[in-house]
C-alpha cells in the first residue's frame, strides 16, 4: 500500500475536483477498484492513458476540502522517480500543477520522489476483475456422455448373453418377466460381477458445455535478447520470427509420450483455434457432423445409477473440468513454445522479409535494452449449455439377429464391421521397367542339327602287294577279287591294286562325330586326273574302335589313263551332346540374368522407398468429409442391422429420423470403446499382413489393368529376429557337455519405413489397415470390430423415443420394472418408484427444459453482457450456469525494447 499526503489551500483543493499523482507507466499499479474490501481503497480510482507513458492514481477531493490522501497497491520496491500532481474538473483533460515536496519548499511541475520502482521481470496483466463484460471472441462445443444404468437393452444384451452361453432370445425381454428380469437368463446377467448395467443399457445422457475464449489484456514477458548502445551509437537489429513446426523430443518420460495429435498443435497461434483442433484430432471423442456446431466431440464418462439432471450435470462437470483445464494447459505450453525469436546485429542492409528495428543512442551515456516479447491474457469459461437424451447402440460383428428368415428379395442380414462399407484411397504409382541398356544380353546360338557334309579325297592307283615294283595299267577297268584283302584285278593273274582307301575326314564343326551308319555315306563323283568322270564304285566299313575313320572298299574303277582319281563323298555328321556353344550361352546368360536381377531389385526397392515416401506425404482429407463419411456407414449399419421394416428400408430410416437426430449422431470407436479381431496365433514365415508388399509390376500376369500401378495403404513386411538363447540341458553324469539348442526365430508382421518417410500412423505396430489420405480417427474405424452409436433424441420427442425404444423388437422392456435406486440429489418424485417410471419422469422434464425459450436465452446470455468473473474459479455446474473459469497467458511474436539500467555493484536492474 502507497499513499502521499496532499495539502493545500482552498484554490488549489476544490472539492469535487479530481486529483492524481502521474505515475511512470513501467510501475505494476493495481486497479482499486478490484479491492472493494480494502477501507484504505475507498474512492479511489486508476487512470491508464494510451497516449503517453504515465497513468494516474487518485480520488475526487472530499466536499471538506483540505489534505488529501491518495492511496494505491504497487509492489514494494522503491526508487527515486519523477512525479507530477494533476488535476481536472468537469470531465476536462487533466492539467499538470505545480508543487513542492515539503512546506517552504521550491514549486515545480516535476519533482523527484520516492515512488514505486520500475516493474522488474515480468508481470501478468491486469485482475481479471478489470474485464467484466468484455464479450468472447470465440466459442467452443462439446459435451460428456453417461449411460444410464438399470435398463437391459435387446441389442447389448444378447451380445454378452451370446458371449457368456447364455440361452436367451428377443421374446425374453417383452412382459412382466422382463420387467423384473425374472428370465434366469437375463438375472444372471444382472448379476454380473462387474456391473454390466452401463453396457447394457441402451439410453443414456448427453450433457452439453460451451467454452468461451476472451481477450482480456496484452503486457510484457521474459526478456528474449539483449542489446547494449554506446553514446551516439546505432544498431539495427532484425527480427525473424519462425514456426517450429516438429516436435523437440527431451529427456523426459512425459514429453516422449506426448500424443502426435497433440504435438500437431503447434501450428495454431491461438487457444481456442487450439482447442478447437484437438477436438477434432481427438481420438477419444465421439464424432459427429453437424453444420450447427452441436456436439464438436463428446466424452464418455462412467455410467451413472442416478437419473437425476443435476447429478449428472454436476458429474459432468466435473468431467469437463478435469479435462479442459488440462487440454487448456497443454495447449498453452504447446503455443509457448510455437515461436523463437533470432536477433542479430548487422552492419550493412540485407535483403529480408524479417522486421527491422533501428535503435539510436542520442545520450551521452551507455544504454542497456532488454528485448521482451509481448504476452495475451486469455479468459476461459465454461457454461452448461442443455441436456439431450440418447440411445446408445453396438453395431457390428456379433450383432443380434432379429427373428424370423428374411424376406423374400430382401437383402442378406450378414453384418459387418462399418469399415467394412468403406472405400479406401490408392495412390496411381507407375513402377517404370529397369535400365538394362548398359547389359548386353548374349545371343543363343542355333540348335545344333545333323549336317551332310561333302568330303574329298584322292584315291591314288598303286600295286598291290606294294613291293611290286611293276607300274599298273592306269586305263584299265579294275574290279575288287579279294574281299578280306581288297585286291583289285583287271583279268590278269600278276597283276593287281590296293582296292581299300582309309580317310579320315575333319568333322564341320567341334565336337560333331561321323554317322556311323555307312548306308548314308552317298557317292557323288568320280573324277580323273584331267578331270573327266570315270568309273566308280565301292561299299563302306566304319572300324568301331576308331569311329572317326572311313575304310573306302572299291569295287570298281576305272583312272581315265591317270594315276589318281578324286573322290567326293556326302557324309553325315551327328552333332554333339553337349554344345560348347550352348554351355557358354548358358554361362553367359546365367550372368546376364543375375545382372537384371540385381538391377530390378534395387529398381524395385527404390520404387518402394519412393512409395512409401509418396504415400507418407498425403495429405489427409477433409475431416469433416471422412466423418460424413463414417457416419452415412454407421448409419447404413444400424438400418441394416435393425431390419424392423426388412421389405422397406427407406421407411425404417425416416421413423427412426423422425425421433432420433441423426445429423448429431455420435460414434466411438476410440481404443476406450473397440476391440480389433484377435489373432490367436502369433505370426509365422508364411503371414502375411494387411497389405504387403507385391510383386513387381513387370512380373505381374493379373487381368487387371492397374495391377501393381497403384499402392493402397502402407506396406506391411514379415519378418524375423531371434530369440535369447536357451541354456542347454545338463549333461548326464559321465556324459558329455550338451550343446546348445539351436537359436529358434520369431516372426512378425513389420512395416516399412525410409529416412524422409513422415512417422507411421497409429496402429501401423498393430497390423492395422492404414487409409493414406485418412487420419487417425479414419484408421482406428476401419480397424474397428465393432462400434457404439449414440443418437441423440429431437428436442420434445423424448416421451415418444421411450416408447419406441421399448417395443419388443427394438430394445424391449427388460428392467423396467424393478425398483429404481434413489441417490442423494434425485428429487423426491423419484423414491418408490421403478426403473421404467423415473425414465418417463425424466423424459418430461427433459422435454420441458428443452423446449422452453427461457432455458435457450440463458445459454446465450454470454453473448449479450460479456464477462462475468466466477468467485473461486470453479463451482459444481447448476444446469445452463458458469460453472469453470480460468486464464492462459500464451505469447504474440512482436517484440518490445525496454530500456534497463543496472547496478555495477550488485549486477541486478535497478
């Protein structure tokens, strides 16, 4: 508490006159105003001008005149500050006065005085309580779902029936049986420990909140730099201001585990466009499509045994306040730390989008500049907003059948998991064929074939026995006489020719041998010396021990008066068993084909790499698209899992449209609310994922077009890794040591991932189906078992959606009639009465509230008088009240240089 004495004569003291000491704008004053409680504060008043660097503290001077005491709160600090008394009257501007600090003393318009040291660190704005009325600037809608525990619906219950072997059929939950669930089926599942109650029942309440955002007040933070000036000197210092837009991963356990759709916060600037991102991102609400705002994400919270509006309004609340303070907070740190500030000092003018700031020293001494970034005071409120009832359905694998075989023509009532019904994205990614132009593939040599082959030879006339010296008649015609000696005579006893001729002939080609067959060595020519043809005639012997040599035995011949003849012959050459030629080829291809092996596996394991780079960088689709999208297949669902009209569908639909607000329809598939399919044995070498990676495109033989030119999800990869080993067996005694068993593997399905591929998406470690332009809601639907719905009722239908509810065929009366258990806060109306009868008392009290127009302008009161504070910042919510506040301080990117001065001594600002 500050106060200065006033005192003066009547002229300068009028009474109803303002008065006020002009206080440097850098002092932490507090608004007197916020402190009615506090005697000393009593008529006084805060005077802040945006004008010039000075506000005014004072009071409107007493009807007695005389001294004046001002008085204020400001922290206790103190320094020697220059200081002005001003006065005004009659609404005029205020008018400086001259003044002295003790009586006798020099008259001046500015004197220093002890006053309120400069604000050091950093302050936190103004009281909350300066801003009443201010009017928000942004909304938020969400709300909390709670099962209201006591009555078995159809639907659920014969699921769990079903799951625990049960006997139980739909007649069981119509009539007196039901009411009391005197079925010994439907006993046992109301003795179930845990409670079923909550999963069983099929209606439940929404209770609605809105979150109001205001911007109550701007002041200065940390200091962000430092800048130092020396007499007459210039800086200029340029500002960048950056986005940090990946997540900074620390030490800390608790920010490694921070959520990514949490993380992804960091891209808004603003608080309420914060919460409002998260709420959609948020997996753990149920999703709806409305164009009006209702139901943005609604939490589900624990079933309640009371019926009771404000006991579940006041649950609720608490609900939502455990969580907004939390999501709040969160994302306020997220936003703190969504900017950084880089000063530098140049020397020269660059070219830059950066903010530029030129900083003079006209002093004549050194001045010190800290650089503080200015700060957002935002208010947060929260206000109960309205009460819906709702009917909450399984929807499914599992489902309960209604009775009876189908219609004819009506369609099959197989139910399956709404993902089911939708249609997936797939990336059109053309693989283009290797390269090889730098492989030279080897030519195949032609088969290798029988070949005839014409052979030449000369068959020289000699004498035989060949030590006759005695020349032979070369004109005569000579005949074969002596087959085992091949003696060739011509009539005469003394005189004879060597008649066998052994060539040799050189195969055409390697490895080719003679035929030896002599029936297909055919005779050609004959020729003699000086070319004429001449008598020839012979038979043939091929030796088996020399295959390669042909024994010509001549039966005629006749040497035209030469003493030699030339004889051709067609031979027949069998080819090879094995082909050089052949072998090389084979060695040449095998080589060939190793290299274009090689070359399409790496061209296919970077088509890969380049897919999975593809496919990580889609961006998600519009999330309200893929809500609508969700919530036609989940209503698609429930139409056809219902089947109350099986011949007319579309007339089913527009009854239960008629009671339920399908627009607002709400679904959970979040991990809190679904099961996948189990697998009940662990992955082996042959499993294979939901979508593994295929064959090449240039190997493919598929009918389709498009086949392996497109990429559906994120591939899937098994693969392997071993197991610890296993200590051996102890050796018997005088045996040997027993080696080890052999190390077994363990098999997994994997998925892939590259250095610049984005994180992979939740469920990618849980062989989930990965849509690649969906978000994590997309993904965790499609993978979902099963799902609950939750349709709200229309507004003054509640009476009508118990009734139909009840039918027999729908979700039937199974305990209603038993006794409902009163809770503390239950009106009095609700003691004796049973299950059923407090739904209806509930029912009318919901269609009142809901329908009268007082309870919808009390909603919208905030948007007509603005702020209003909230005594203790949290009280347990009475419907269509304020029940939460609270206040976030989140950082703007401009930047304030405020000149500091320090003590040489101590090194702390003065």
């Amino acid at each position: 508490m500050w106060s200065y004495t006033v005192a003066g004569s009547p002229p300068d003291l009028i009474p109803g006159q303002r008065i006020a000491i002009a206080l440097p704008a850098d002092v932490d004053v507090r608004d007197p105003a916020s402190y009615p409680a506090v005697p000393a504060l009593r008529g006084m008043f805060l005077e802040r001008s945006a004008a010039i660097s000075r506000q005014y503290a004072g009071r409107t001077i007493s009807p007695g005149g005389g001294q004046q005491t001002i008085a204020f709160l400001a922290p206790p600090g103190q320094a020697d500050r220059e200081l002005f008394v001003v006065t005004a009257q009659g609404g005029r501007p205020w008018a400086v006065q001259p003044f002295a600090t003790s009586a006798g003393g020099t008259s001046d318009n500015v004197q220093t005085m002890a006053s309120p040291a400069r604000a050091s660190g950093t302050g936190s704005g103004r009281p909350v309580g300066e801003f009443t009325g201010t009017l928000p600037y942004a909304s938020e809608v969400f709300g909390v779902y709670q099962p209201l525990a006591g009555w078995f619906g159809n639907d659920a219950s014969l699921r769990v029936a079903a799951a625990l072997g049960l006997d139980v059929g739909r007649d069981a939950f119509a009539g007196d049986a039901a009411r009391e669930l005197a079925h010994p089926a439907l006993a046992e599942l109301a003795a179930q420990d845990p409670p079923t109650d909550g999963i069983l029942s099929p209606v439940g309440l929404v209770n609605l909140f809105r979150q109001y955002f205001f911007e109550f007040d701007t002041f200065l933070g940390p200091p962000a730099g430092h800048l130092w000036l020396s007499p007459g000197g210039t800086v200029e210092v340029v500002e960048t201001s950056t986005r940090r837009t990946l997540v900074e991963r620390t030490a800390e356990q608790s920010e490694e585990a921070t959520r990514r759709s949490e993380e992804s916060l960091t891209s808004q600037d603003d608080v309420a466009d914060a919460v409002k991102e998260e709420n959609a991102n948020d997996t753990k609400l149920g999703a709806s499509v409305s164009a009006g705002g209702k139901f943005a994400g609604i939490y589900h919270a624990d079933a309640s045994a009371s019926f009771s509006t404000e006991n579940t309004t006041k649950r609720s609340s608490e609900e939502t306040h455990k969580h907004t303070r939390t999501q709040s907070s969160k994302i306020s740190s997220e936003i703190k730390r969504n900017f950084r500030t880089t000063f530098k000092t140049v020397t020269e003018t660059t070219d830059t989008t950066s903010r530029r700031y030129v900083v003079q020293n006209t002093t004549g001494k050194l001045l010190n500049y800290e650089l503080r970034r200015k700060m957002r005071k935002v208010g947060v409120q929260v206000q109960h907003i309205g009460t819906q009832l709702s009917w909450q359905v399984f929807l499914g694998p599992g489902a309960a059948q209604p009775p009876g075989a189908p219609s004819p023509g009506a369609p099959s009532r197989t139910v399956v998991a709404p993902g089911r019904l939708l249609g997936l994205g797939e990336l059109v990614h053309v693989v283009p064929a290797p390269d090889l132009t730098s492989l030279r593939e080897p030519v195949k040599p032609p088969k290798l074939e029988r070949k005839e082959v014409n052979y030449t030879c000369v068959y020289n006339i000699q004498m035989f026995p060949i030590a006759n010296n005695n020349p032979p008649h070369n004109d005569a015609f000579w005949s074969r006489i002596d087959e085992n000696t091949g003696r060739m005579g011509r009539g005469e006893e003394d005189e004879y020719i060597v008649g066998n001729l052994q060539v040799r002939p050189s195969p055409p080609a390697p490895g080719y041998t003679l035929d030896p067959n002599t029936a297909l060595i055919r005779f050609i020519s004959c020729k003699s010396a000086n070319g004429s043809d001449t008598a020839f005639d012979a038979h043939y012997s091929i030796d088996g021990t020399d295959p390669a040599a042909i024994t010509i035995k001549c039966d005629h011949v006749s040497f035209g008066g030469t003493g030699a003849v030339t004889l051709v012959h067609s031979l027949t050459w069998n080819p090879p068993r094995v082909d050089p030629a052949q072998q090389e080829y084979e060695a040449a291809k095998k080589l060939y084909d190793e290299q274009v092996a090689e070359l399409q596996r790496k061209a296919y394991g970077e088509a890969v790499r380049t897919r999975l780079n593809l496919v990580s960088g889609i961006r998600p689709r519009p999330a309200a698209e893929l809500r609508e999208e969700e919530r036609q297949a989940v209503f698609a669902s429930l139409i056809r899992q219902l089947r109350l009209i099986p011949s007319d569908p579309h007339l089913e639909s527009e009854i239960i449209r008629q009671i339920f607000d399908i627009d607002q329809m709400l679904y959970f598939v979040a991990p809190d609310f679904w099961r996948p399919d189990y697998l009940a044995d662990p992955a082996g070498p042959d499993t294979s994922g939901r979508y593994p990676v295929p064959q090449p495109v240039w190997t493919t033989t598929a009918a389709d077009p498009l086949a392996g030119e497109t990429v559906l999800s994120w591939y899937s990869h098994t693969g392997s890794d071993k197991l610890p080993p296993s200590a051996p067996a102890p050796p018997a005694p005088g045996e040997p040591p027993t080696p080890p068993p052999a190390q077994q593997k363990e098999w997994r399905v994997n998925y892939l991932v590259t250095e610049n591929t984005q994180p992979a998406p939740m469920g990618s470690s849980l062989g989930w189906l990965i849509q690649a332009d969906g978000d994590e809601r997309r993904n965790e639907f499609l993978n979902a078992a099963w799902v609950k719905a939750v349709l709200p009722v229309r507004p003054r239908h509640e009476l009508d959606a118990l009734s139909w509810l009840s039918k027999a065929n729908v979700e039937g009366e199974a305990g209603l009639g038993r006794p409902y258990p009163w809770q503390p806060g239950d009106p009095d109306e609700y003691r004796g009465k049973k299950v059923g009868e407090v739904l209806v008392l509930l029912a009318k009290e919901l269609q009142a509230k809901n329908g009268d127009v007082a309870v919808t302008l009390a909603t919208e009161k905030v948007f007509e008088t603005g702020f209003d504070p909230l005594d203790g910042g949290f009280r347990p919510a009475e419907p269509y009240q304020i029940f939460d506040q609270w206040v976030e301080v989140l950082p703007t990117d401009q930047v304030v240089a405020v000149e500091v001065e320090y003590d040489p001594k101590t090194g702390q600002q003065r």
